[in-house]
C-alpha cells in the first residue's frame, strides 16, 4: 500500500476528529421558536412524583412570571472577592452573577458574566407546598451588610417571604471568601398547628442560544447535564428537550444537576444520600427558546411552632479543575461530596490521556509561571517522549525519498499493468528494506496524544486571558494579528518538502493543499492551541530535516561506493 495515501488518510482523520463536535453542531436541525404570548415564561413550579412519597397536595402554586419578571424586579447587590451578584426580590433568584476575575468574551474592558439578561439565564429555588414559597413569591430582604468585609470569611443575606397559615419562610444566601460555592438554605419556622412537610426544587432557566464569542470552528457544549453514581455523567442537548426527546436519569439518592458552558459550569449539589428527582423541560411563552432544568428534594418535617433550615449548595463558576476536584472530595476531606463534578470539563472521548496531559501542564505552569511557555516546554516534553517512534517514522520516510525516482519509473513502466506494478514495488520494498506501512504506523500510535492534547488545551479555563509573549494577550482566544496561524503554515510547507513527493500527481497536489487547508482552520483557532502546533511542526522539521540528511547521505556514499 502506498505510504503517502495512508498519510493523507491519517491528516484527514484527524482533521475530522478535531471538527467532529463543530459538524454536529450546525448540522443539527434548528428547534423551532414557540409562539410569543408574553415576554417571559409561565412555567409552574416542579411536583415531585409519587416515587418521591411526597405527603403534600398536588396542586402546583400560580404560574409564576419566570426570569424575565425576576430581573425586572428590584434587586439586592452583594459584592464579594470574587463576584458581584444580583439577587431579586421576586423569586430571590440570582439573575446576574457577574465574576471579578474574568474579562468578556467579546468585550475585554468588561467583567464575564455568567447569569445574565441577555440569556434570561438565573438561579431559582422554592419550595413546592400549599402557598409556600417559590421562585414568584415576593421577598422582602432582611437589614445587613451587602457587602464582604475585610477579614470577614462570609457574608449572609436573608430574604422574608410574607407568612402564610402561620408559616414563615426565610430563603438565606451564604457567600463565602475565595469560593464560587454558595450555600441556599431554606428555613421554615412553623407557627401553625400541624406538621409542615414539603419538597424543595433549585433549577436554572436558560434560553438555548449559545454563549456570545464561541467559535465556529471550535464548538463546545452548552447546555444541562445530570450525574449519578449509577448512571455516571450524562450531557442533554437543547433541541432534544424541545423536542420533548431528552433521555437522562430523573431519580436517585445521590448526584448534581448543572447548566454547563464553554469554561463556566453552575450547580446545584443537594446532600448525599438523599432521595431526588431530575427533571428538565420546555418553557412555553418566553420570546427565546428557554428551558429549565433542576431537581426536587425532600425537606425535614417541620413540627408545630418548630424552625428547621434545609441547605443546597450551589456552585456558579470558572471550571477551574484544581477547584472541581477539591469539592468531588467527601465532607471528611473537606469537599462537599460533589463526586464526577470534575467531568464537566470535557476532554472528549479520551479523558484518560487528556487529564493526566493537563496535570502535567499544571505541574509545568506552576515552575514557570506562564501558560504559553508551560504550553511549549509540555509540547518538547511529548515529542521527546516519542522521540523514538517518530525516529522510526522519519526514517521510513526518508528511505522513501531516495527511491521515489524508481518508483516513478516503475508507474510508467507498468502503467498499463496494475498487478504487475504493485509485484514490482513490493520487490523494490524488499530489496531496499522498506516497510510501506513504517512512517504512518508511528503517526498513527501518536494521534490520540495529540488529540488529548487539543481538548485539554480547548477545555482549559485556566489558560482563558492568559498572556504569552508580546501580542498574544490571551491564549484560549485567536491570534489578533494571525502571525501564528501564518507560521504554522509555513511549517507544514516546510514539512510537505521534507517528506518524498507522491508519484501520482493527484496526490502531490493534494499535499500541497493541505497547508493552507490546516491554515484556513486554524486562523480562527485559540491561539494556546496554534502554540502547540507550531512548536511541535519546528521540533518534527529538525527531527525529520537531520534524519533525512543522514539517510540519503549514508545512500549517496553506498552508491557511490559501489561506483
């Protein structure tokens, strides 16, 4: 078999691994828009289902105004180390958490946000139950500070519901130093006559448009995902949930539901060893295609002139996998037991090659100090550690460049005579000691590193506004003024010089093109990631131009020899 087709096979399967999750992406049918009735969702609250025991009435509260109304409303401002939050008092959603360290997508004079207007994208939680209160009750906020002290490790706000039969909610959001985790307690001080017992709901509502500034070329996932220890991390795409065909997990005793996106993930994170229903569904009424997805929980029976408080965590922040991995841990160890919580950063389907390649990132960022040096010292790290193979692949090359000429001769010799021109480049193979498969073999061991690599670097929140050298000012973002992207190029040139010239004119064209196809790709691409390219294309260059060197001098001295 011709060594440079299966070249070319390679190149090309690997260029639609890296495009696979963009091919779906915009191959997918588009849901269609619901009709506008109002500008914002008439969802009613969640009901738990019978599978749940739940003692109280099935009767749903009034249909609340959604989030639309929620940031409407007046809202609360609390300021902490890391991020400014909103928080209405219609619902007492969080309908803007804006983070301090983290610039905009698409504007870099501006602070990220993650719930946001723009998304109608907002935390909620109520409690299902007659007349208590949901994510429409009006609050009233309760006198303290909206602002984290110096020293001061947390920062409480309570928001009153007004009492019903007696009963008085209290919802309090607790803000913690140098944490993206807030704790969501719901407090129910019992003033009636008969036991309280109700369930709990925390869900987020998001309209299905993708984040502002996601690349085309680059496309990641946006959208809900549930995890179980039984049925482990489950992804739901938008259009399946407004096609009413989304498949996931709806119960168990343990587990997280979350809203994930390109570098930012929020979840609600009930306690371990608690029956839960997961649910996610289609809100009609809303001007964009909005969905909600949360779970139900049982709250503690609240006993005649009783107080209990029922608390949820909620994580709303950068995939930071130092962070994720440290809240998986159990409560003894000092997480919360949010175990697979660290999987929302997706690494593809080669997670384990992709994470241990981070950590080793990491490892390297933390002497350097720097993620686009961190990026080339792991880059020379790899090649050196397939220095070998890529030898051998590099070899087999070059013995194909000093009989390209034979085999030229040999096509036009026996053009006519397909069976008879393969018989004789199989003996030319033997007689020259080539194996045809040996430069693609290595390539091909070495490719799920390389894609391992490419979604570590894609998913890595860390190297999100991170500075290199000179203009490139952020590496998950395109080099401004392309001068990567036009080296990388001019690698791949240098490369497809360096490798033999297909006899099939066809073919030769073709690996000419292929540069400047890689080229176009990778324009757009974020720059962390040409990085990469570009020193491993330079390594490979030397590499091959030294053992290409040898190989046809060592041939040019035998031939002459036997001159």
């Amino acid at each position: 078999m011709d060594n440079r087709r299966l070249l070319l096979l390679l190149i090309f399967s690997f260029s639609l691994v890296m495009l696979w999750d963009a091919w779906q992406k915009y191959n997918q049918p588009k849901p269609a828009v619901p009709p506008v009735a109002a500008s914002a969702s008439t969802a009613p609250a969640p009901q738990p289902s019978a599978s749940l025991h739940s003692p109280v009435p099935a009767t749903a509260p009034e249909a609340p105004s959604g989030v639309a109304a929620a940031q409407a409303a007046e809202t609360l401002t609390v300021k902490t180390d890391l991020y400014t939050a909103e928080v209405s008092l219609r619902g007492g959603d969080i309908v803007r958490l804006v983070f301090n360290d983290y610039k905009d997508t698409e504007s870099k004079s501006k602070d990220f946000a993650l719930f946001e207007r723009r998304h109608q994208y907002a935390a909620q939680s109520g409690l299902i139950g007659d007349g208590l209160a949901t994510h429409k009750t009006v609050f009233s906020p309760v006198s303290g500070s909206r602002e984290l002290a110096a020293g001061a490790k947390t920062l409480e706000l309570r928001l009153q519901a007004p009492a019903v039969n007696g009963v008085k909610v209290t919802k309090i959001y607790t803000f913690n130093r140098g944490s993206y985790l807030i704790d969501v307690t719901q407090e129910i001080d019992n003033g009636s006559e008969k036991d309280v017992a109700v369930h709990a709901y925390y869900q987020f509502q998001r309209d299905t448009k993708a984040p502002e500034g996601e690349s085309r070329m680059v496309s990641t996932f946006t959208g809900p995902a549930v995890y179980t220890e039984e049925d482990k991390y489950q992804k739901v795409h938008f259009a399946d949930i407004e096609a009413g065909k989304a498949k996931f997990v709806t119960q168990a005793n343990n587990g997280w539901i979350a809203m994930v996106q390109h570098y930012f993930v929020a979840a609600w994170i009930p306690p371990e060893k608690l029956p839960r229903e997961f649910y996610m569904r289609k809100l009609d009424g809303s001007i964009d295609p909005t969905v909600s997805a949360g779970v139900i929980v049982p709250v503690p029976v609240a006993a005649p002139g009783a107080k209990i408080a029922f608390s949820v965590p909620l994580y709303a922040g950068p995939q930071l996998q130092s962070t994720l991995d440290h809240l998986a841990l159990p409560k003894a160890e000092g997480g919360i037991g949010a175990q697979g919580l660290p999987l929302v950063v997706d690494y593809g389907w080669l997670t384990i090659v992709a994470a241990p390649i981070f950590w080793c990132l990491q490892a390297i960022h933390k002497i350097v100090g720097n993620w686009g040096w961190a990026i080339v010292l792991l880059t020379v790290g790899i090649k050196l550690l397939f220095f070998p193979l890529s030898a051998a692949s590099y070899k087999s090359m070059a013995k194909m460049r000093t009989v390209t000429p034979r085999l030229v001769a040999l096509k036009e010799r026996y053009a006519g005579d397909r069976q008879k021109l393969n018989q004789e480049m199989m003996e030319l193979y033997k007689r020259e000691k080539i194996n045809p498969l040996g430069g693609c073999l290595p390539i091909a061991v070495q490719i799920p590193v390389f894609i391992a690599l490419y979604w570590a670097l894609l998913g890595a929140v860390e190297i999100r506004d991170a500075p290199w050298i000179l203009w490139i000012t952020d590496l998950s973002a395109a080099d401004p003024y392309y001068v990567l992207p036009v080296v990388m190029v001019l690698t791949m040139l240098i490369q497809t010089r360096l490798n033999p010239t297909p006899p099939d004119p066809i073919q030769a064209k073709v690996m000419m093109m292929m540069p400047f196809i890689f080229g176009a790709m990778f324009f757009f691409f974020p720059a962390g990631l040409v990085l990469y390219w570009v020193v491993n294309n330079t390594l490979s260059i030397a590499q091959q131009w030294q053992i290409t060197r040898m190989i046809e001098g060592g041939g040019k001295a035998a031939n002459d020899a036997k001159a």
